[in-house]
C-alpha cells in the first residue's frame, strides 16, 4: 500500500477546512464578529478531527506492517 | 483478554462513538442555543472540556498501569499505558489548541495562565517525557521501566501541579458542570456535552483497544510466537 | 536499620569525597550563579523594575538551573569503568544507594543555594530580614526535594542516548510547585513578613520533598537494574 495518496487527500482536506472560512471571512462588513468566531470554532473542530483521524491512521498503519511482516515473510 | 476480543471490544465501541460523534456534531451545531455573553465561540467547549476530562482519564490509566507493570513485571500492562499515553498525548493536544482558539474570542487573548489550561500544558510534557525516555533508550525492557516511573512520579506530583497552578489568579469559569449544587448549564447544552463526553471516552477506548492489540501483537511477533 | 544508614553515608561520602578532589561540578556551578546574577543584572532594565522586587523568582531559577548542571552529572563517575556495575555488585541495597545520593546532592545543592543568596544579595543589594533563619529554612527544604528529584531523574536520563539534555525536560514540569511556593515564601520573607505567613508554602514544600523522597527510594530500583 502506497501512502503517498492517503497523505495527498489529508493534506486537500486540511486545506479545505483551513481555506473555507477565509473565504467567509471576505463577506466581513457584514458581521465580522460573527465570522471571526465561526472560524474560531471551524478550526478548533478541524484541528480535533485531524489529531484523532491521523492518530487512527496511525494505527492502521502500523497493523498494516505487521500483517506484511507475517504474511509477505517470504517475499521480503 | 485475548486478541479477537480486543478487536471485536475496539469496533464496538468505535461504531458506537462515531455514531454519537455524530449526533453531538449535529447538537453542537443545528440544535443546541447559543450562549448569550461569549456568542458561537463558545461551541468549542462541547469539544474543550470532554478532551480534557479524557486526557486526564488516560493519564490516569498511564500511572495505573506503570505502577502494576513495575509490580508484576507484565509486558501487556506496559503496552497498555502506552496505548492510554499516545491517547492523551492526542487529547491533550486538542485541548490546548481548541483553548487558546477560544480564549482569543472570549477573553481578548490567546493564552492566559488558567489553573486547568496550564496544568494541561505541563501534563502533556510529561506525556511527551514519557515516550522521550522510551524512545532514546537502546534497551526496551529498560526504556519500559523508565517510562513507568516517569509516568508513576508525574501521576505523583499532579495534586501538587495543581495547587501551584491554581494558586495564580484566574480568568477561567469556575467549574460549570461538576458543582456540588448541579451543573449550571441551559439543560441542552449539558445535554449536547455530555453527548460529547461519552463520544470521546468511547473513541478513546476504542483507538486505545486497538493501540494496545497492535502492541501484544508486535510483542508476540519480536518474541517468535508468530511466525515472521 | 544503623548500617542501612551508614551505608548511605558511606556512599555520600565518597560522592562528595571524589567531587572535592576534583572540584568539577563545584566550580562549574559557582561560575554559572555569578554569571547568571551578571547576566540578569544586563537583562533587567533598572529604571523599570529593580532587581530587588524579583529577587526572589531569580534566586528560585538560578538554584534550579544551576542544580540542573550538577543533577545531570550525578552517575557521571558511575558510567566509567563499569564503576556502576560494581556499586550495584556490592552488598548495598538499591534504596541505601539511592539516599546516599541524595545526601551528596543535597549536600553540594544547599552550597549553591547560599551561594546563590549570597551572590545576589552582593549584586543586588538584597535586603535580608532580620531573623533570616526561616529565609535559610525555606531554601534548604526546597533544594532537598529538587535534588531527591533530580537524583531520580538523574538517574533515568544516565541511561538514555540523550544523557542530561532530556533532564530538563523531564523535571522542569514537576518542579513547578517548588518555584511556585518556593518563590512565594521566599518574596514574602525577604518583603519583611512574619514567617508564619509562609507556613502554607513551607507545607507544600514539605510535602514536593517527602513526595520526591517517597517515590525514589521506592522506585529507583527499577532504574538501576538491568
């Protein structure tokens, strides 16, 4: 398994997550309080969901060497 | 506890905290009111706080099990306070950026030197201590015990953290949710985090199951009991 | 129970006998409190705040960061030759060796917390109370539970790759109490106010230091044992 990809797509979502509320941020005149503090709780969740995501996929991986380690013996 | 239990354990509790994660996400942000004084930013508590109560759970889960490692000498309860160290060494982290995030809105700054907030802080630098010894040993059996004790002493001293910590004024709330009088909180929002709370104890067991199998099955592979 | 001690005794002896042979850890300390106090004399801006008024959080980080030298060093001797090996051959309990050295520690820890005091009361006209005995009090317990600490600590990061670097690391956490009250018994002390005042403080020292002295004669044998 290449993580290449699986590092790819984390990256576009954290970009996602971190970029969308700039974009609100543009409407500021508006209630820029208000979307000071969507941002605020936006990033706050993000960084929450990444740090359990990558520490699951940090599981992941490991059981994945694992299993190449007893099932690939041969191979390597 | 053998290993298809484990991994039977960690799926049913990972289903079951997804499916509240979601429900408290749904809370969180469609159902529950809007605190009056301190406006959306406030929403982040209902991630702040059960964070912080399960990373003090895993720290105690880390002195618990250093303590009866060094006592019986059994590999497995090693394996398990790492699982519970690399837990709150996750949930630790969560509470110290979803703080000053919401400090910054509430209070005009980003950090401030609130009892709970710092002892979190010095908390996950003995969790970072914890795996620094681990790590920079050349024998693993020694690197064990010294983590034990890293994790046992800094258990040890935590009653006296906090009495330094609390000792500095603080801009902190008091305590909303475990009062001697009950909870003072709008009934969705105690709700909505106690949604939360049980969301996050059973992800953390969950991960922690599943962090704990890896290791017993590394063990048992570097010990030849599965064939590599 | 008598030769338990002594044979604590007997190894700080021969701690403290080796460190006053070669002075090493002596004058590395002494040097780094005066340049220290050298130091925060050029950091402080004195039409703002006198040295005085932070005296106390000074001595505090001096002490500890000047201790740190000589914690980190305290199996230092032990690594050359196998001398380790031959302590632990030796019929002397873990924990006896452990106290023993402690007892070096803070032998050599109460000698940079005075020197300390003395420097910056030269330096920066420190004024002292007139019953210092309490101020001495104060330091001496705090130093006691830093060096019990830092001997554990010590201990462990002997046996790591990283030697003494990672001691900060793992002890700056947990002295936290010590600088807390430590410094606040010692601020209110030097500010001229009755000991009684500080007796609070003086109990949390108390209980860091009886902590710390719990915890490694209980586990230092887990460090030590291969």
């Amino acid at each position: 398994m290449n993580p290449l990809p699986s590092v790819v797509v984390a990256l576009v979502a954290i970009a996602a997550l971190l970029f969308a509320p700039g974009v609100l941020e543009g409407q500021e005149t508006t209630a820029p309080r208000q979307m000071r503090h969507f941002w605020h709780v936006f990033a706050a969740y993000a960084i929450a969901w990444v740090l359990l995501f990558g520490w699951a996929v940090s599981i992941a991986r490991r059981i994945g060497r694992l299993e190449r380690r007893v099932g690939g013996g041969e191979g390597t | 506890m053998s290993l298809a239990t484990v991994r039977w354990g960690a799926l049913v509790l990972g289903v079951a905290g997804v499916a509240l994660t979601l429900l408290f996400h749904w809370q969180v942000f469609f159902w529950v009111p809007t605190e009056a004084s301190m406006g959306i930013v406030q929403r982040i508590f209902y991630i702040h706080l059960p964070a912080a109560w399960v990373g003090f759970l895993a720290f105690g889960i880390v002195a618990i099990c250093s303590a009866v490692y060094l006592w019986l000498g059994e590999e497995k309860l090693d394996q398990a306070a790492v699982a519970a160290a690399e837990g709150g060494m996750i949930f630790t982290t969560i509470v110290l950026t979803s703080g000053p995030l919401w400090a910054r809105l509430a209070w005009g700054t980003w950090w401030t030197w609130d009892p709970r907030l710092t002892l979190t802080l010095l908390l996950w630098f003995i969790y970072l201590g914890y795996f620094l010894v681990r790590s920079s040993t050349e024998n693993p059996e020694r690197g064990r015990r010294f983590a034990a004790v890293v994790g046992i002493v800094g258990a040890l001293n935590i009653p006296l953290i906090h009495m330094s910590v609390v000792w500095f004024r603080s801009l902190h709330p008091p305590p909303i949710v475990a009062r001697q009088d009950g909870p003072q909180l709008h009934p969705d929002m105690l709700t909505t985090v106690f949604t939360a709370l049980g969301a996050w104890t059973l992800i953390f067991f969950s991960l922690f199951l599943l962090r704990y199998g890896v290791g017993r099955l590394e063990a048992r592979i570097e010990q030849g009991v599965i064939p590599s | 129970m008598t030769s338990w001690i002594a044979l604590a005794a007997a190894v700080a002896a021969k701690d403290l006998r080796v460190e006053f042979r070669t002075r090493e850890r002596i004058v590395v300390m002494g040097a780094f409190i005066v340049l220290a106090g050298v130091l925060f004399n050029y950091a402080i801006d004195r039409t703002a705040v006198h040295p005085r008024e932070i005296a106390a959080g000074l001595v505090w980080v001096t002490i500890v960061l000047s201790g740190l030298l000589g914690l980190g060093r305290t199996f230092e001797l032990e690594k050359e030759d196998g001398a380790m090996d031959a302590l632990l051959a030796a019929p002397l309990p873990r924990d006896a060796l452990f106290v023993g050295k402690v007892m070096a520690n803070t032998l050599l820890l109460w000698g940079v917390a005075f020197f300390t005091l003395a420097v910056f009361w030269l330096f920066f006209q420190l004024q002292m109370p007139g019953n210092p005995l309490p101020l001495f009090g104060v330091l001496l317990l705090g130093t006691t539970g830093f060096a019990a600490m830092g001997t554990l600590f010590g201990g462990i990061t002997a046996g790591t790759r990283m030697q003494e670097s990672l001691l900060p690391v793992l002890l700056f956490p947990l002295v936290v109490p010590l600088i807390t009250f430590g410094v606040r018994a010692t601020a209110d002390l030097l500010a001229g106010f009755p000991p009684e005042h500080s007796a609070p403080s003086l109990r949390v020292l108390g209980a860091f230091t009886l902590i710390a002295l719990t915890a490694g004669v209980g586990l230092f044998r887990f460090i030590v044992e291969d």
